[in-house]
C-alpha cells in the first residue's frame, strides 16, 4: 500500500481552546491539516494549512536547538508522528502543537 506525508496541527488561542473544524466527508471535527506536497518540509505544509483551511498564522511549540550548530536550523519537533490507515493508502501523519499568531 502507498504511503503519503500528511500533517494536522492543534492550534491554541489565547484561552487555550483548540481549533477543530468540521470535515464534511468524515462527519467529525479534526484540527487543520492535509497532505504534505513534493518537496514541501512537514512544518511548512501545517503553516500552510492553518491559513488555507482557518485563516490563522502560527508560532509552534517546540522548537529547539540545544547542539548549537551554525549550519543546523532547528526544526519545530511534532507533538506525535503516527501511521493511520486511510483503507486504500496510509498517513503518515505528523502533528504540531502551536498557538495561534496574535496580529498587531
């Protein structure tokens, strides 16, 4: 069976409560998310999807750079990395945590 990258992001406002969204098709609520594009880094694609589908910028949780390596950028690390089964192909999901971005 094929496998694709797909990300969801947990978005927090400043309450603390979490952006869900209703899917339609699976007649549930899930936060933002989707398939990674080719070439496209993990977090980018869940930056990307919180504006296209909430209309919301981001800062993540946990980022880190504790080796201290100049030609190293950290990366934001995913709360969960997980395998689901989608029936005919499986996620390979990687999940964020991040608040949502206050403006101005």
């Amino acid at each position: 069976m094929k496998h694709h990258r797909a990300v969801a992001v947990y978005i927090l406002n400043s309450k603390n409560q979490i952006l869900l969204l209703y899917h339609k098709k699976l007649n549930k609520y899930l936060p933002p998310g989707g398939h990674v594009e080719e070439g496209e880094l993990t977090h980018i694609a869940a930056e990307r999807e919180a504006y296209e589908e909430a209309g919301v910028n981001i800062d993540f949780y946990y980022v880190k750079n504790e080796l201290g390596d100049e030609r190293a950028n950290p990366l934001p690390t995913p709360l969960l990395v997980q395998l689901e089964d989608i029936g005919d192909h499986y996620h390979e999901d990687f999940v964020y945590l991040a608040r949502a971005k206050m403006i101005g």
